[in-house]
C-alpha cells in the first residue's frame, strides 16, 4: 500500500511539471516568437530555450523553410514564485 502510495504522489508531481507554452506567436516583419515557462525552480531556462528552438524548427519545416534565431531571452527562477522563462525571436527564411 505505501508503494502505491508513493507512486501516485510521484505522478502527480510529474504532471505538475508540464511546460506551458504559447505556441508561435507572429510578430511585425515576418518574425514570430514561441515562449515557455516552466513550472519550478528546478526547471533550468536553458532547456525551456532548447524546447522553444525545437518548436520554432518543427513551425519552418512546416513551410519548407530555415529557422534563424534573432533573440533569445532567458529569465531564471525567481523570488515569490516566478518560474523560469524563455523567449526565443525568430524568422524563417
């Protein structure tokens, strides 16, 4: 029973951590942007910008064209909860 127990407090701690996303926002000029958050301290911005990159590949692919980065912000956890962010610019050309 406290197998049980302690997997179920597992897996509800690991739904917790899903990364919201705003998906691909288009922006002025061609450019769009992606952003996500994650849902902890222990959630390193670094990986919320691979994940962001990831995304904005798979949106040029979509339309037969190349990525390319214009700007990258990182915001690491913060005080009074403010979880670690990720915005990365783009175009696809």
């Amino acid at each position: 029973m406290k197998i049980i127990a302690a997997l179920l407090v597992t897996v509800s701690a690991l739904a917790g951590c899903s990364i919201p996303t705003t998906g691909v926002v288009p922006q002025n000029d061609g450019l769009f942007t992606i952003t996500r958050q994650g849902n902890g301290f222990w959630v390193q911005p670094g990986t919320l910008t691979a994940q962001a990159r990831q995304d904005a590949a798979v949106h040029c692919d979509g339309q037969k064209k190349t990525l390319k980065v214009v700007h990258v912000k990182e915001i690491p956890a913060g005080a009074f909860g403010r979880w670690p962010e990720s915005e990365v610019l783009y175009q696809c050309l």
